[in-house]
C-alpha cells in the first residue's frame, strides 16, 4: 500500500500507526489471497475481524453502561443489539468511505465487492482490531465513538422519554420468571375517524389492568403502564 494511501486513512480513522502492518491487513479481503503482490501482507482480515468484533462488543457494552448506569440488563442489551448491527456497522464504514482502499480479488472487485454491505462491515470490524492492536483499547475506543457511537447513544438517550412500555413489561416478568403478559382488545368507542379503544393487559396468576388509547398500540401501552404500577415495578 502506497503512503499516501496510508496517510489519507489514518487521516480518516483519526489514528496514526505506528505498525501500519495492521492496517494494510485489515483491508486485505480473502479473494486477493490468491492474487496478491509480494508486497501484500499474506493473511486475510479475518482474524482481525474476529477481534474487532470482540473489541466493538466491550466498548460499546462500557459506554451503554456509563451512559445509562440504571437501565436493565435487557435495555442494555437491546440497544447494543441496535448500535452494533451489521447494518449500522457497514454506514459508518460507508461514511468513512474506506470502500475504496480494500484489496479484493478480481472476482470481487467486478461484483461490486467495495460496495456490499456485509463486506463493509466486516472490515469495520477489521479496523477496530487494527487500532486496538497497534494503540491499545483507549484509541480502538476513540475510533468506535467518533465513528459509531457518539450519534448512537445520543438516539438511545432519547428513547428514555418514548418508553415502550410494553416491552419493559415483558422484561420484568421474565427477569422474574413470570408468564408473559397477553393484550385483549375490552372496549370500542367514538366514530371511526376519533376511535377511543380500551385494552386489557392480562398475566396469568397476577394481575390485570387496563388502559385505553386512540389506537390499540397506545392503549395497549397505557394498560402496560397500569401492569407496571400494579406490579411495583415502575421503569427499569
């Protein structure tokens, strides 16, 4: 890889390397094995997708977790589940525009192989582990936060005043080892135009409550919020 290529990279990771041996490997895709020049490193970035991978988990588990020290361990797990997706991971890696710079095969190469999702966010992956590898977790973190995250947790912090309730139902009674709850549709009022439903939340050998909405999705999360208050549980 030329050094000017390496320098536009670092200059879009936000990492100098001091091995740049890492970052050469985290842009090699299997398909070039075969093809590849004597100067090109001889492994594929899969290991280094394995890592990163590893790496991406732990970091963003630790920012959810100073973000939001009174959430759940499900409120936790589902939002990593959504900061870290593959289709997430590929748009930062498109963002970034490092497409570009992979070393493909020529197979790959004609099918479009800089622009496939599931290859971007492999190589994502990949480049964590380069950083993390060349400059310890605190700049794989850097990077992860700049180019991920920091957006991420500002939209989950956001969810706090949208709480879907019905969803922090459900996570109470299994952490409790409760059956789930069931919604029932009790009540249909008003013209069709300004509809007023009411919505039984039923969980068997505990409670019921009701609420009532001007659709049955809000009203079944008002009944949920009357669940919660019944069962002392309040928002995680």
């Amino acid at each position: 890889m030329a050094a000017i290529e390496i320098e536009e990279l670092e200059s879009l990771l936000g990492h100098s390397f001091r091995e740049p041996r890492w970052l050469v490997q985290a842009l090699m895709h299997s398909s070039r094995l075969p093809e590849r020049v004597a100067e090109e490193p001889a492994e594929s970035n899969e290991n280094l997708e394995f890592l990163g991978d590893a790496v991406l988990e732990l970091v963003v588990s630790d920012e959810l977790v100073r973000a939001f020290p009174d959430w759940s361990e499900g409120r936790l797990s589902k939002s990593r589940a959504r900061l870290v997706n593959a289709t997430a991971i590929s748009h930062s890696a498109q963002r970034l525009g490092v497409g570009k710079y992979l070393r493909l095969g020529r197979g790959e190469e004609k099918t479009g192989g800089r622009n496939k999702p599931a290859l971007l966010a492999d190589v994502y992956e990949a480049l964590i582990a380069a950083i993390y590898l060349d400059g310890g977790l605190e700049a794989a973190r850097g990077f992860v936060k700049r180019t991920l995250t920091e957006e991420g947790i500002a939209i989950e912090a956001e969810r706090i005043g949208h709480t879907d309730h019905k969803s922090a139902l459900q996570e109470f009674l299994q952490s409790h080892g409760l059956a789930p709850a069931s919604y029932h549709v009790i009540a249909e009022s008003g013209p069709d135009h300004l509809k007023t439903f009411g919505v039984e939340v039923r969980i068997p050998g505990q409670v019921s409550a009701s609420g009532s909405g001007r659709t049955k999705k809000e009203a079944e999360q008002t009944a949920a919020v009357a669940a919660l208050i019944q069962l002392g549980a309040g928002e995680n």
